[in-house]
C-alpha cells in the first residue's frame, strides 16, 4: 500500500551523503562496542593522550556531518570528478562551506573520506580539514585539523587524531 504521505523521505541524494555515512559508522561501532585513542592538541600546548573509551558514536562522529553536501540549496554548486579509485567534488564558489570532499575507493565501500571546510566572513575565519579511515568497511581513524581566527585574537589551531579500536 502507498504511503499516505507521499514526500515523506523523497528527498533526492545528488552527491555522496557523508551524513548517511556517519549514521551508519555511528550504529555499526556502537554495535560492536569499539573505543576510540584520542591525541588532542589546542594552540601551541603539548598534545593529551586519552586512553581508549568507549564513546557516544553518534555524539562523536557529529562534527565529520558538517562535511554532509546533500543540502536542497546546494544542488547543481559542485563539480563532480569521477576516476576509478576515487570521487571528488569540488566547490563552484569559494563562498561555499564545503570546498572540497574526496571519496577514495567506492561510495558503497569507502578506504576515506577527506574534507575541506571553510567559512569567513568580517569578524572571523575557520578552516577544518576532516580525514576518515576505513578498513574492511568499518571506521578505522579520523582525524580533524583546523583552525580559528577572530578579528580580535591570534589564529588558533587544534587537532583531534584517533584510533578505533
């Protein structure tokens, strides 16, 4: 029987959906209980070591959905590369906060996922380069670097690696 609402879900995918990604990593380490090795490192501080704990999947992998290009404004904003090992969708203006994501392998089966994220506008500017790792199809390592610059302050710059395990 149809569903009574027909828009319900009819939400075209136009690009690689980096949010179904994340969703479906999220509820696959949770089910399998993984921990994740952190290296944390703020500004020109020495880098913090966590030792492996379980975590809040869906809470830990939220930030890598900024990279997610599948919005209804954004359709037709970006430029599609295909080749054999990898897709890369590159940004028609600079005005857009997602310059540039790359998946290498396929989209089904990912090996990574790579992000550039920018955003600017007179009283600041941001830049997040997003990394994720896959082995066997099961989130393996990620890693976030960026930095933040106001108008007030000096550039700070942070860094998140870790290690799933």
């Amino acid at each position: 029987m149809p569903s009574a609402n027909p828009s319900q879900d009819s939400r075209q995918v136009m690009y690689f959906s980096v949010a179904a990604a994340i969703d479906q990593q999220a509820e696959l380490l949770a089910s399998r209980r993984a921990k994740s090795l952190k290296i944390l490192q703020a500004g020109n501080t020495k880098p913090d070591t966590l030792a492996p704990q379980a975590a809040d999947w869906p809470q830990e992998l939220q930030l890598f959905k900024e990279a997610d290009i599948n919005k209804p404004a954004w359709a037709g904003e970006y430029e599609v590369r295909k080749t054999a090992e990898k897709i890369t969708y590159a940004a028609k203006k600079k005005s857009q906060p997602v310059q540039l994501l790359v998946i290498s392998g396929t989209p089904e089966n990912p090996d990574y996922i790579e992000a550039y994220l920018s955003q600017a506008n007179l009283l600041y500017h941001t830049g997040k380069h997003l990394q994720m790792h896959f082995k066997d199809g099961v989130l393996s390592a990620y890693r976030m670097e960026g930095y933040q610059k106001t108008f007030f302050s000096d550039t700070t710059r942070y860094l998140l690696a870790a290690t799933v395990h």
